[in-house]
C-alpha cells in the first residue's frame, strides 16, 4: 500500500471599484475555479501544515492545514483594502484576475482586489504496481504513473508517500 497525499485549491477573485469619496461599488468576480499545486507546495503542506500562493505580485499564507478539513481564507490583493467603516484604499499595481491573466496588464488604481482562497488536502490509499509502473487508486478509479527511482508519481497528479 502506498499513500497518496492530494492537495485541491479553488480560488475565487472579485473586484470593486474605490469611488473618488473612498466607497466602494460592487464587487464584480473575475475568476472562479480550481488553481494548480505544484507537488512540492502539496508535500509542505501535509507534512508542515502549511502553504503559501503567489497571486500575480501578492501572496497569500495559509497555516493550520489538517488533512480532511478545507481551510478558507479572503485576502486583499496588491496593496488594496476595504476598512471596517467601508473606505477603500485602491491597488499598487497590476491586478490578477486568475490564472487566465495573471499578470494583468489592468493598472487601474481605483479598484480593489479581493481573493476568496479555499484549501482542501487529503489521503487516500494506493496500490504500487511496480511491475507496470503505475499507482492504482481504486476508490477513484484511478491510474497514476510511478518511478520507483524517484518515488513519486511523474504526473500533475497526487504526492506519493509509502506506508509502512
């Protein structure tokens, strides 16, 4: 038996505009979907507990990881917030809106960028097939690539950690 460890990262992206008084108008989402996790972010985070993602030129730390729950974290981009009295302060720079575009060439500086980040990691139990070089998760009906050398799928796919 072989874990296989798994990372998911769905990301939502909206954007308002800073009104000339410091309001804000509406957020408008940019970008809903799933973001890519590389294999090494996915290791740190089973076995550190947490990660941290690049958002166009801002990060986003996320801690306390525990297999099994989905963490849930919104975060301002680019140097853009909202107060607790509803006044806006506007980005520094370009704005992401998602992996579609993310280096925006939008350098507009009256609006502000809101991510709505959500982290799930979980394990389930594979079958090594070295004689065929795979990973059978049967559960999900699963095939992985395996290099017994490396020890680790050679696919964007799951983390791979044997059990004993």
């Amino acid at each position: 038996d072989i874990k296989v460890q798994r990372c998911f990262l769905k990301l939502e992206v909206h954007r308002a505009v800073c009104t000339s008084w410091g309001g804000v108008l509406g957020f408008t989402p940019t970008y809903k979907g799933s973001l890519a996790v590389s294999q090494r972010q996915c290791r740190v985070a089973h076995e550190q507990g947490h990660m941290n993602i690049t958002l166009g030129h801002s990060s986003v730390y996320l801690s306390q990881l525990v297999v099994g729950n989905t963490k849930h974290k919104q975060s301002f981009l680019h140097g853009s917030n909202i107060d607790g009295k509803d006044r806006c302060t506007k980005t520094n720079g370009a704005v992401y809106e998602g992996p579609q575009k993310p280096k925006s060439e939008n350098y507009s500086y009256n609006q502000v960028v809101l991510a709505e980040i959500y982290l799930s990691l979980d394990e389930e139990t594979g079958l090594k097939d070295t004689m065929n070089g795979e990973i059978l998760v049967p559960r999900l009906g699963i095939k992985m690539n395996y290099s017994p050398a490396q020890r680790m799928v050679t696919e964007k796919t799951p983390v791979l950690r044997s059990t004993k």
